[in-house]
C-alpha cells in the first residue's frame, strides 16, 4: 500500500492534473457547445446522451490509454525497473503500477460521465442554455437507450450507475494497455492495441449485424435501441478473459520482460 500511495505521488503533478481535467471537462463542453441548439430535447437527459454519441466514444480508448500509460511508458524508455530492482520487488513494483493505472482511468472515466451529467440534468435547465420543448397530449417521446432501465430509481441513480459501467470498462481497457506495454517489444504499438481491437470489433459486429454486442454500443449505447442489460456483458467478459490472460502471463515471464 505504501509503495502504490507513492507511486501515485509520483503522477499528481500540474501537467497530468490540467490533462485529467481537459478529459473530465473540456471534452464534454466542447461537444455540449455542439448540440445545444439545432435539435429538439423534451428531457435534459436527452442533451446528456447527445453530448456522449460523437467524438468521446470514437476516442475512448485514446482516452484511456493517455491518462497514465504514457507516464509508465517514460519510466520503461528510461529503464527504471533497473533501479527499482534494489528498491524493492519487481512483481510488487508493477502490481502497483497496475493499481494506480486502473484507479486513474476508472475514476478519470468516471469523472468524465458524472460531472457533466449532474450539469446537464441539474443546472442547465435552470440557465435556460437548451431549450426543452413539451410533449404533445397523446405524443410519443424519444426512445431512451440501454441503461435507462435504471431511471426507474431516478435519474441520480441512472448517472452513478451508468458512469461506473463506463469507469469500470475504462478500467479494464487501460489493464490491458497496460500488460500490452509490459509484453510487446514495441510500445507504440502495445498503446495501439486497444483502440484497433475496439474499432475492429465494431467493425466485425456491425457487418454481422450484431451491433448490440459492440464495444461501442455496449460502452455507450446512444446510437441503438434499449437493449437488455445483459447484452452488455457479452465484451465485457471478453476483455476480463483477456486481462487475465495478459496478467498472468506478464506476472509468470516477468523476469525476462523488464530486462
């Protein structure tokens, strides 16, 4: 626990604070500044998926992989371990490493989504910023997306819910970043991994028409119907497999990976 509190020291500086803010709130400004005016909204719940159906999903493994893999790639390139090695346990070392880089991405992630959703569902109907029209008597509304099963509990709940789902993918995305730098001989490459396998896999689901089971749809479903919620799980599991794969193969050979 020490060794994990110190390493995290170590990232709490200027720079990788103003970058975790610019993902928690400029990203989602920028596209609120967007879809604010040209589309017709009954519910601000409606501004909030809006405002997470563009660019955010395309770039959310970029995303996850920034906020602390390029640190960890800077200490490999500066050989690091090599003086860690007197320190203390390299297995320790790493599984801490692994800790902060999982906490980091989960709550940066979780951050993202719920700040913005507590503004949007909160305060902007208050500044009068989005103009929310009245349903019709006898008037259909919108159809909401999976997840919005949880807005039977009200919409706080929805938020937290929906915002740890996407923390705890962010998570997972990032471990497996993270075992890919440590097992691949090229970094960039390793960094690159879990975006290609994200959009390849959107790319194989959506030409077998089960779009449903898309890291994107699945992440965040804005641009399908509400789905059942276990249809989310089905990549899910699939990442879990694979981080538990990587982990005990990194943590098996990892004598011969950090020389």
């Amino acid at each position: 626990m020490n060794l994990t509190l110190i390493e995290l020291k170590k990232v709490l500086n200027k720079r990788n604070i103003l970058i975790w803010m610019a993902i928690v709130l400029l990203l989602p400004f920028i596209q609120f500044m967007f879809v604010k005016d040209g589309y017709e909204y009954y519910k601000p719940i409606e501004v909030f998926h809006e405002v997470f159906s563009s660019f955010i999903p395309v770039l959310f493994p970029v995303i996850v992989v920034a906020i602390f893999l390029p640190h960890f790639f800077q200490e490999q390139r500066h050989n690091y371990m090599t003086y860690v090695r007197m320190r203390c346990s390299i297995n320790r070392y790493l599984l801490s490493k692994a800790v902060i880089n999982g906490f980091l991405a989960g709550t940066v992630c979780f951050s993202m989504m719920f700040i913005p959703f507590l503004i949007i569902e909160y305060v902007v109907p208050l500044t009068h910023i989005v103009h929310f029209s009245k349903l019709l008597p006898g008037e259909d509304g919108p159809g909401y997306p999976t997840f919005t099963q949880f807005l039977a509990y009200g919409s706080f709940v929805y938020g937290f819910v929906y915002s740890l789902w996407v923390a705890i993918n962010a998570l997972v995305y990032a471990t497996i970043g993270y075992y890919l730098l440590l097992i691949l001989p090229n970094p960039y490459v390793a960094l690159s991994v879990p975006f290609l396998f994200y959009h390849g896999f959107n790319f194989i689901t959506g030409n077998l028409y089960l779009e449903v089971f898309s890291p994107i749809s699945t992440i965040f479903p804005f641009n399908i119907t509400m789905q059942p919620l276990w249809t989310v799980t089905i990549p899910f599991f699939f990442l879990v497999a694979a981080v538990a794969l990587l982990g005990i193969y990194a943590h098996r050979h990892i004598e011969k990976l950090v020389l």
